[in-house]
C-alpha cells in the first residue's frame, strides 16, 4: 500500500474518526497539502521499520541507562556495546536530533515508550500539535527490551482482581479496555500504518502444578463474568499441542494476547507520528515540569517547552522524579536472552508457535522468534545481575524446561528495568491544573499493548473525547515509602515471603 502525505493524513483522520486535517494547526494543515518533510528533528523522509530475516552482529545506536546492559557471546569486550536482539532484528533507523530551543505546542510527551509514542501519535492523528522528547533514543528502555508478550490485564491486575475490587459494570468496562480493546488496538494501528511487527495471536499459560489448575479455571470463569469468553482451559495431555515440556500439568489458552516484536511495534508508532507532523526530540532529558496558570512548562539543558493544553509523563520507571511525596512503585531489574538459531525444530517444541508464561513464583517465559531462534525470559531482583548471572539463570532455565535442547548457548542477553505497585495495577494520575499533567507508571512487568491503549485514553482525555482515563485514575494504589531506596532489600524480602505464601497457599498463582 503506498499513500502520499495527504491520503494518508486523510486516511488516518478518517480512521480515527477525528477529521484531523480541519483540527490540525494551520502549519501542519500545510505540510499535509503540500507533502513537505515534517517537522521531525532531523531532514529526510522515514522509512517504516523493516523486521530482517535474523538478527545481525551490529553495535546498538541506542543510549541506555548505566544500570542496564546488552551483551552478546562474540561481541569485543572493549569494543562499541553490542545491539540487543530486537534492534540488531530491525533494519537501519534514524536517530532524531536534540531540541533545539524554546518551543511552544499544544501538548507535549516525555519518554519515547510505547506509552509516550503511543499517545503522541493518537494526539497527532486528531490534530493536536504534540512534541514528543526522549532522553536516550526511542525503544532505550524498557519498550525495547521487553520480552514481547501480550497479555491481557492491568498489567499484573488479573479479572479476578478487577471482578472484586470495582462494580459489575465498571469492572466488565475496565477489563473489555485492557484486553479485547488493548489488543485490537495494537491490531489496527499495525493494518492503519501498514506495519510489519510479527504480531502473532494466542497465549499459553503452563501450570507447573497441578494445583494450579484451579487458579487457571478460576480465571477463566472471572474473565467470562466480565463478558471474555477467550480464554480455554486445557489437561496436560492437550497442552502437548502446544508446549512440549514435562514440566506442567494443564494450562490456559488465551485467544486474544499473544506476541509482537515490541520495538518494531514502537518504531512503527513513531514512523506514523512523523508521517503527520509529529516533532521528536532525542537525546533531550526533561529536568522538571512546573504547571503554571496558562501553560505547563517543560524544561531541558537545550531550552523549555511551553504546553497549551497537556504534559504527559510517560517516564515508567523514573516518574518518581516528578511525583512529589510517597512513591507507588518498586523498582526491580529484569533480563531476557536469545539463542543462536537452534538445531531442533522450535515447531516441534511448540507446535502451536504461540508464546508460554508458566505459574511459578519466578515465571519463565519464552517463545519462538524468526530463524528457529527461542527468546527466553525470567527474573526480578532489586539490583542488577551481571551478565555471568543471567546467562546462567536462563540456561538453567531453558535447559529445565527444554532438556531436548542440549543445554543451548545465549547469544543475546540483557537487562532492563521495569517499576512495580503493591497489588500490580499501573498506577494512572491527572493532575487538577489547568494544563494537567498526566502519569502512568507501575506497569509491573507487563503492559505491552495496555501502554498502547492508555496512550490512545490519554489522548481522548485530551480532546475530550471520553472518560476512559478518569475510569483508570480511580483505582486506589498503596504508598510505599522509599520504595526507590529500599529496593535492593525489599525485593528479595518481598519474593521470599510470596515463596512462603506459595508453600501454605499451594492452590494459589503468586508469582512475581
Ligand atoms: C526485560 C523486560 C521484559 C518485559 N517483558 C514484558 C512482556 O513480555 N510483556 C509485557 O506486556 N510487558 C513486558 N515488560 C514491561 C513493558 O516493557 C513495559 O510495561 C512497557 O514497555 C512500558 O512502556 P513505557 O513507555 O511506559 O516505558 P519505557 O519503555 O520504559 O519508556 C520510558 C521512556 O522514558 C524515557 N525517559 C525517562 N526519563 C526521562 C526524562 N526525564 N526525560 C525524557 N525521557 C525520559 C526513557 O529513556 C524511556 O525511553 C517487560 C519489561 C522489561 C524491562
């Protein structure tokens, strides 16, 4: 499908249901009429991502945090650092200039996630003039590092949560939002933009205890009570279908999650951004927001930022820098690694080539990605492992699950970090101002396609199209105070007493 600037401006107004050329600002009327090159940061057109055959030995483009690390088993140890498996899996793609002074707009998104990329391009397609800045490069953190699963939730909050913490209807329109919705969401802007993200529909959930299964049933039947009826439960013998492991007795079969490479999924929200006059700032660390009488302020070493109508936070695990007061989230570090392209058919380890999470307290999970490779995940501690660590853990792992594979090397690994609240729902806040300030955080591990979906509610929220956002503001959240602090002792305190839990309760699914 080839579009010009203006069909495809057209087309994702029409799309969008947002008549976005008669909202956007005059200038950007003007670059969709006269296909001019947007206002991007940097010169050129922009391809969309390409996902390659196999991933490539290349060093990353990417700046990431100190705290976190890619490793690769041939990669020089003094040398450039070594490209994770989703970026050295993707063909070349541009970096985005720093600002380059005061600018004012009407909305502007800090952090260039799949929650920041996602709200500032739904901003961008009903016409708002939003400007998105980064610190690193879009995808550094953890939208790019992520094990690519797609689950259904508020993050860790299950329907049986939902079911008991909110009335009938409110729960039924909370959990239709972060499943069916999240995931058609995801669906629809890949089909909207003409993206190649390999998203494939369908999950396992492996019991490995028998015990288990009642949870897994239990679920199931939450779910269907809130009108989800995608979810089957099946014996050890049907779930051969789909895994073969001796290690579980039965399992879950969800039909609308599944598995997408998330950093083609995040580059592709940006090449829409771009595509309609969307400005992207790299490299551009935001110091403070100060809401003031008519504006919300912004600031960078490169200049400041004056938003009309919004300041969206979409920081994960650094919004505790703009949150005065008692904390909601822990944050925890966790790691992912790949194999080189394995001798043993994947197909015959999983025949159905849909992606697992078992139920233990410290979850495995993996799936197959191109070339016969196995993407393998696992772990949360409150300091960093080394890279000897998690290439031992995860081979552990893998060699527990899949004996039939030999004990396989890693050829990718890495680290990331990720922010969690007590009960496991992302905490959702707007402040009062006139130019309000929006946050999510607290994605506890997941939220691959509910990062897509609240920033599709934020931007509604924005344009006044719906109440979807102030549904999610209302869900009470715990403080913990110096949660940031104590979290290389509370993390492991905390997994202890849930692996205590697990041992009185063994009926029960509590994993971290
Ligand atoms: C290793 C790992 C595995 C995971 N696996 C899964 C999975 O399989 N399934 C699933 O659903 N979820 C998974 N998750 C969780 C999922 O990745 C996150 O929920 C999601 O990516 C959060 O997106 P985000 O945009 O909010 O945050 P991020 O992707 O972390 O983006 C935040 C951005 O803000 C930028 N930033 C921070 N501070 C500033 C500042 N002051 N100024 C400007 N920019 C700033 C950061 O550089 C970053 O790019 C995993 C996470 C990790 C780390």
């Amino acid at each position: 499908m080839t579009l010009n600037r203006r069909e495809f401006l057209l087309k994702a107004a029409a799309l969008s249901g947002a008549g976005a050329l008669f909202m956007m600002p005059p200038d950007l009327r003007a670059l969709a009429s006269t296909g001019a090159a947007g206002t991007t940061g940097r010169a050129g057109g922009m391809a969309r991502p390409v996902i390659l055959p196999d991933a490539r030995k290349v060093d990353s483009r990417l700046g990431i945090d100190s705290c976190i690390w890619n490793w690769r088993s041939d990669a020089d140890p003094n040398g450039a650092r070594p490209a994770n498996y989703y970026e050295a899996s993707l063909s070349e793609w541009p970096s985005f200039a720093s600002l380059p002074g005061d600018l004012t707009c009407d909305v502007v998104v800090v952090g260039g996630g799949l929650l920041g990329a996602s709200t500032a391009l739904h901003l961008a397609e009903a016409g708002v003039d939003v400007v998105l800045v980064e610190k690193d490069n879009l995808g550094s953190a953890a939208s790019g590092r992520n094990g690519g699963q797609m689950t259904p939730g508020l993050a860790r909050w299950k329907a049986s949560a939902v079911a008991e913490s909110l009335p009938p209807d409110e729960a039924k329109r909370l959990w239709r939002f972060v499943s069916v919705e999240a995931m058609e969401l995801v669906d629809q802007i890949a089909a909207r933009y003409d993206l190649d993200c390999d998203r494939k529909r369908g999950h396992v959930t492996a019991a490995i205890l028998s015990a288990h299964m009642g949870a897994l049933v239990a679920d199931a039947d939450a779910r269907r009570a809130l009108g989800d009826g995608n979810v089957s439960i099946v014996g050890p013998n049907e779930l051969q279908e789909y895994v073969r492991s001796d290690n579980y007795r039965g399992g879950a079969i969800d039909a609308i999650g599944g598995q997408i490479h998330p950093l083609a999924l995040l580059r592709g929200l940006a090449f829409g951004l771009v595509e309609l006059g969307g400005r992207v700032y790299e490299g551009t660390e935001v110091m403070s927001v100060k809401e003031a009488v008519d504006t919300t302020v912004v600031t960078t070493p490169f200049g400041r930022i004056k938003a009309r109508r919004a300041v969206v936070l979409a920081v994960h695990a650094s919004t505790f820098r703009f949150v005065p007061g008692h904390s909601t989230t822990l944050p925890f570090f966790t790691y992912v690694g790949v194999t080189p392209p394995l001798p043993t058919d994947l197909r015959d380890l999983m025949p159905a080539d849909l992606p697992v999470y078992d139920t233990q307290l410290q979850i495995d999970y993996y799936r197959a990605v191109r070339n016969n490779r196995l993407l393998f995940g696992g772990e949360g501690t409150g300091s960093s492992w080394s890279v000897k660590e998690v290439n031992r853990y995860l081979r552990k792992r893998i060699n527990a699950v899949f004996p039939q594979l030999a004990n396989p090397e890693l050829e990718y690994a890495w680290g990331g970090v990720c922010d969690m609240t007590l009960h496991g729902a992302a905490d959702c806040r707007r402040s009062g101002g006139k130019v309000p300030v929006y946050m999510v955080h607290g994605w506890s591990g997941h939220g691959v396609a509910q990062t897509v979906r609240i920033g599709k509610a934020i931007s509604d929220d924005v344009t006044g199209r719906n109440d979807d956002f102030g549904m999610l503001t209302h869900i009470d959240h715990a403080e913990l105070p110096l949660g940031r602090h104590l979290a290389p002792v509370a993390i492991p305190l905390m997994k202890s007493a849930l692996g205590v839990m697990s041992v009185l309760k063994p009926g029960s699914l509590i994993s971290f």
